[in-house]
DNA sequence: CGTATGCAAATATCT
DNA sequence: GAGATATTTGCATAC
C-alpha cells in the first residue's frame, strides 16, 4: 500500500497516468519488419510507453541510411552527460521532470532512478540509445539557457546589496505583463 | 541532500 | 484475440 506520494512530476501515480504521452517510436518500421501503428495509447499508455528502441531487432541490413549508435559512443555520451549536468548544477531528479518542459511529443518526465540508469549505462542497449536524444536535447536546451543568463546582467539586484526598491512608478509595466502571464503562467527558464 | 538499486507493475511485442 | 515473454520505468529505500 504505497501511498504514492507527490512526485516531482506531473505525471505520477502509475494508477492514474492521465498524461496521455503517446509512445513514441525511434526505430523505422522497417527496422522492426513489421510494426502496427504503435501502441493505441489509451489514456493510460503514459510515460511507461514512451521511449523504446527495437526490443529485439535482427539488425539484419547493413544499415547505411542509419547511424547505430555503438555502446562506445552511449558511453561517452553518458559521461559528459553527467558532467555537464553537474557544471549546471542540476540534480538527476531536476533532469528527468525538466524533460516534460522540453514539449516532445511522446515524451513526458523520467524519474531520477532513469537518469541515474542512463548516467551509469545499466540500462539495456536499446533503452539507452532511445533516451540518449532526449537527454541530448534537454542538454543543450539546459546549456543555452544558462548562456543566456550570462549574458544578461542581473535582472534584479537583490542579493547583498541592499535590494533596490521596487520603483513601480506607474502601473503601465504591470499591465504589461499581465497579458503575458495569462499564456505562460508557468514561464521556466526560457 | 543527491544518487544507486531491488523489486514489481504496466505495457509492448511475440507466438 | 489470448496467453506468454520481454522491456521499460517508477517507487521505496539504502547508501
């Protein structure tokens, strides 16, 4: 009886999984030789379904069209991963709920025991090569944000200083950006 | 507090 | 379509 708890992400208990995260696909169909539509994500196909690479392919063609990704590479790919997530200061558990933000189809949040899984590449072959773009996306994402930042000046001085006081001189700034918070009410990062 | 791991549930895919 | 088997992933908890 696991009172399943708040997750850090929206999509939490695995008994009400609502998030309609369709599964999403990395291999071609030919790849599998055959593949139905998918999976008919019923409401319930959550996040479970959504990333997988071919559970068992043959590998028969000699694929020239196609870049396989070789464990060397998920190894490497994996260890500046890792790094990379620590020189942001992000957490594996920010990670894998930071990933819904990323909007990809078919993808929705990971717990940290997946991002740890990949960190460490005890995942199996097929999982890790379908995380591995994710990851890489949220990457890079992550990276540029932070760029941004940098190159922006602080945007309040609060901090050490004594904050400076909050001039709303006239309420045209507010009405400025209400309009705004009404689409994003949740901005991140970006 | 952040990370690693055993175990089992939920699906996907195969036969 | 049903049952069996394979995979992926999260929770709970130890480290």
């Amino acid at each position: 009886m696991r009172a399943l708890g708040e997750h850090s992400c929206v999509c939490s208990a695995r008994t009400e999984s609502a998030v309609g995260n369709s599964s999403l696909r990395w291999l071609s169909p030919e790849e599998r030789g055959h593949t139905p539509p998918v999976c008919g994500d019923t409401a319930r196909s959550c996040h479970r379904t959504a990333l997988r690479a071919l559970p068992t392919a043959p590998n028969l063609l000699p694929d020239l069209t196609r870049t396989e990704t070789g464990p060397r590479e998920l190894e490497s790919f994996a260890e500046r991963f890792k790094q990379r997530r620590i020189k942001l200061g992000v957490t594996q558990a920010d990670v894998g709920s930071a990933l819904a933000n990323l909007k990809i189809p078919g993808v929705g949040c990971l717990s940290q025991s997946t991002i740890c899984r990949f960190e460490s590449l005890t995942l199996s072959h097929n999982n890790m090569v379908a995380l591995k773009p994710i990851l890489e996306a949220w990457l890079e994402e992550a990276e540029r944000a932070q760029r941004e930042k940098m190159t922006k000046p602080e945007i309040y001085t609060g901090g050490d200083k004594k904050r400076k006081r909050t001039s709303m001189s006239s309420f045209r700034e507010e009405h400025s950006v209400l309009p705004f918070l009404h689409v994003q009410i949740n901005p991140h990062f970006e």
